[in-house]
C-alpha cells in the first residue's frame, strides 16, 4: 500500500520503461520460491519487490507522459473498491454470488440512461469483459433476431439464399471485423461505408453503398457506427444513420467504447445526437470513466432482446421461474459465466463524488486535445490531420528536408524512438494508409506545458534519425 501511494505521489513525467521480455522473464523467474514441497514462509522483501517490478515495468499511467492509449490513468478510489471485491470475491453474472454488484449493475443502467434517453423501464443493460465482447454480443442477438435459425442450427443455415453482411464505417475498430469473422458472417461480407472529410460515416453515400451491397446479394442487417473511432476519435452522424436504419429496418449498433461517456457532459453530448434510436450502444467504463479495465456496458433499446444473443437453458444456474431475487441475474444474457464485479469500480466514483466528476475531466481532456491540435496547426514542421472532436488527435512531423517517400517510415521512428526514451508513451496510427502519431488524453494531471514538452522530444528524436 505504501508503494502504491509513492507511485501516485510521483508525478514526474515517464512513459514506460521498455524492457527485454527475455530480461523481465528472468526477473520475474529470479522472485519464484525454489520451496515446492512445502509451502514456502511468507517473504515480506519478496513480495514488496514483486510490486516493484509490477509497477516499475508498466505504462505509467498515472503521469502526465501517458498520452498514448485510451484504457484510463484511474480514479484511485476506484482501484481501492477492486482491491475489496478481490478479497470479498462476489462474481457477478447470478444476484446470489454477487449482490450489491447485481444492484448497482440496474442503479448505473438507469444512472446512465439519463444521458442516453431510453425509455425508462423499457431499456436493458448487460456487463462485459471489454468493448469488443459487447460489440459481439450486440452484434449476435442482431444476428440472431434477423437469422432465427443460425443459433440452434448453426452455419448451415445461412448456406441458402442469404449472405448476412454487416456495414461499418471504414475507421470501425477491429473488434467488430473480428466479431463478424466469430459469427459466421465472414469479414468479407464487411460493407465499409465511406468517410466524410472528417472520417465520419458520410450518410449521402450510406443508402447507395447498401443498395450496391444488395445487389451483389449481400443481406444487410445490422449497421455499426462509431461514437469515437479509435484511430482519430470521429462520432459518426448518429440521429441520420438512424434513419437509415429504420427505413430499411436495420438493427444500429453504436460501439461508444471510447466516446460514450462524454454523454455525461452538458457541453459535449451533442456528439452521440440520435443515440436513443440505436438499438445497442457498447460503452467502456475503463477508457474514458477513469476505472480498472474491464469494466463495459452494453446498451439494449428493448429490454426483450438482450435474451437473444443466448438462448440456452442450464437448470444449474437459469432458473426456469424467475424470482424476486433471479430476476437480477445477467448469466443468461451475457457470455461470462464468472464474471468480475466491474460495475462497483463505477459505482463507487459514482456515488462518492457525482456525474460532476467525469464531466469535469473529460471536458478537461477534451479542450487540452483543442488547444494541442490549435498549437499544432502553428508549427510549420508538424501536420494536422483532423480537428479532434474527443480527446484523440492524429498528426504528423513533417520537417521541411523530410523527402516525401519517407514521411511514413519517419513518424514509426519517432514513435519507437520516444517510446524507448521512457519519458512520454505516444502511439502511433496509420491515417489514410500512413503513418501518423497519435496522443490520447487520458489523464488530467497533463498540461499543455507537457504537450509543449513533448513536441520538444519529437524533433529531438526527428533530429536523432
Ligand atoms: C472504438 C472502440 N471499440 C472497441 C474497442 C475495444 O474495446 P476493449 O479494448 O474494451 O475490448 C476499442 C478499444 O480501444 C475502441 O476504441
């Protein structure tokens, strides 16, 4: 506990430090009891320097140089209740194994749903491991309320005449691609919709690429879009995509796993606009709500059919008459048998501190990104790319002497190259088929000072080449 403490006391500026997994595994292997016969004496000196090595060799997520993925810096409060449901143990798929984490499951669906605009009692919300196990899920009761037979009778059944495709936005995350692939769909039978200038799904081009789908025999029947593309963190137009959908009768699947949560800022919910006409909506928790990873929410309009993603019966666990108590109980409609009680993480803020909290931080992220992306557009070295909606922004250094052919190769090598420094984690993201830095504000104990900083090592790093 005392270590931990230190760590977040340390706000000094480091990124990670990358270390031979060859040198780590011998670390790690030096720290083993070489005791097998009996239980070996607690090694209080053992255990403190395993915590060591744990924290000493991951993304510092917690200073200001972790600009560059989207799981949170955490909201230590949060991390404390997760140390509790370590020790208490209350898995939360079934009301009896994990009560107070079943009840504030329902408490932050109806929380949240505020800001989504469900229809109050009408709606449902299931718990998953992570956004891309929401995005399957969502996208397998879609598959299964438009393809009843696949679920009891497999593949085969889609052998006849249908070919079930889905439509994305080209910048959709992989996650979903990969799911389509699970189902049985095939990630060929993806129709990437087209991007506007600002890499939103261009809805004048949506109705004449599902027609041309149509008539290469393709049976669309679910439309995903996104409410902040990973790559440059664009909110896909949603209330238009919704019409859409509605008059060809699609299911719409909004993944919000990154941007869903700036639904609970006044200033910035405008973005997910016609939210409450999409039929799933995938948001994580563990990127912009500042919790440990997993913690995802899976959004259903209709609370009938988060039953249909699976339609099993288990006398072990699903009771056949529900109860006051099983009522509670997500295991028949979630893929997780034992699943962690991630819903406390949330709660736990939640309930401490208020909506206010999130909202402050995240409008905070958000006008940093700004204000970096207005510094950026300054600098004769550096390209802007976009004007970021969220807190992702995607650019490029661009030094007058860089030979054009080199341009992509030379944003990998910064990227490694500051990597490798430790002081700043940035990431990198290919933008129209080249390669760009990308930052990701995360973590609210970053400046513009930092951001200064960290254009400084770029073209350190750019002269190093
Ligand atoms: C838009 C989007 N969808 C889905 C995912 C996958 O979420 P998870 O990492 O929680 O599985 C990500 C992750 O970065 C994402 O950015």
């Amino acid at each position: 506990m005392a270590r931990l403490e230190k760590h977040l006391a340390d706000l000094s500026i480091r990124g990670l430090e990358l270390t031979d997994p060859s040198q780590l595994t011998r670390m790690a292997r030096a720290l083993m009891t070489t005791e097998h016969e009996k239980p070996a004496a607690f090694d209080e000196a053992k255990l403190s320097a395993i915590v060591d090595l744990y924290i000493r060799t991951g993304i510092q997520v917690h200073s200001p140089g972790y600009m560059g993925r989207q799981f949170s810096g955490v909201v230590p409060l949060s991390s404390v209740i997760d140390f509790v449901s370590s020790v208490v143990n209350q898995p939360s798929s079934f009301y009896e194994a994990g009560q107070l984490p079943n009840v504030v499951e329902r408490i932050m669906a109806d929380e949240l749903n505020r800001f989504i605009g469900y229809r109050p009692g009408t709606f449902d919300m299931v718990t998953t491991s992570g956004g891309s196990l929401a995005n399957l899920t969502a996208l397998l009761t879609a598959r299964n309320r438009a393809f009843p037979g696949v679920w009891a009778r497999g593949g085969s059944e889609l052998d006849g005449p249908a070919r079930p495709a889905v439509a994305v936005g080209a910048d959709v995350h992989y996650s979903v691609a990969r799911a389509a692939g699970i189902l049985g769909i095939g990630e060929d039978r993806i129709v990437r919709l087209p991007l506007d200038a600002a890499r939103r799904i261009d809805v004048s081009r949506v109705g004449p690429a599902l027609d041309a789908a149509e008539r290469q025999g393709l049976d669309v029947f679910c439309l995903v879009a996104s409410a902040g593309t990973t790559s440059v963190g664009a909110f896909d137009p949603l209330g238009e995509l919704a019409a859409v959908t509605r008059e060809r009768g699609l299911w719409l699947h909004v993944d919000g796993a990154h941007g869903a949560s700036l639904l609970v800022s006044d200033e910035l919910r405008h973005k997910l606009r016609g939210v409450d006409q999409a039929d799933s909506l995938a948001w994580d928790a563990h990127k912009m709500m500042f919790v440990p990873a997993p913690c995802t929410l899976l959004f259903y309009r209709n609370r009938e059919h988060s039953r249909e993603a699976f339609r099993q019966t288990a006398s072990y666990v699903f009771d056949a008459q529900p109860g006051v108590h099983t009522a509670l109980d997500s295991g028949d409609k979630n893929f997780e048998c034992t699943k962690r009680p991630m819903m406390m993480t949330l709660w736990v803020l939640w309930a401490m501190y208020g909506r206010a909290l999130f909202a402050e931080k995240i409008e905070y992220l958000c006008r940093l990104t700004r204000v970096a992306h207005a510094i950026l557009e300054k600098q004769d070295d550096f390209e802007t790319l976009h004007r970021p909606e969220a807190n992702i922004m995607c650019f490029r250094y661009r030094p007058k002497w860089l030979a054009d052919d080199e341009v992509a190769q030379f944003q990998v090598d910064i990227r490694n190259r500051i990597k490798q420094d430790g002081q700043f984690f940035i990431s990198k993201v290919d933008v129209d088929g080249v390669a760009a830095l990308r930052v990701v504000m995360m973590n609210h104990q970053i400046t513009i000072e930092h951001f200064q900083m960290l254009l400084g090592e770029i073209r350190k790093a750019g002269r190093e080449k």
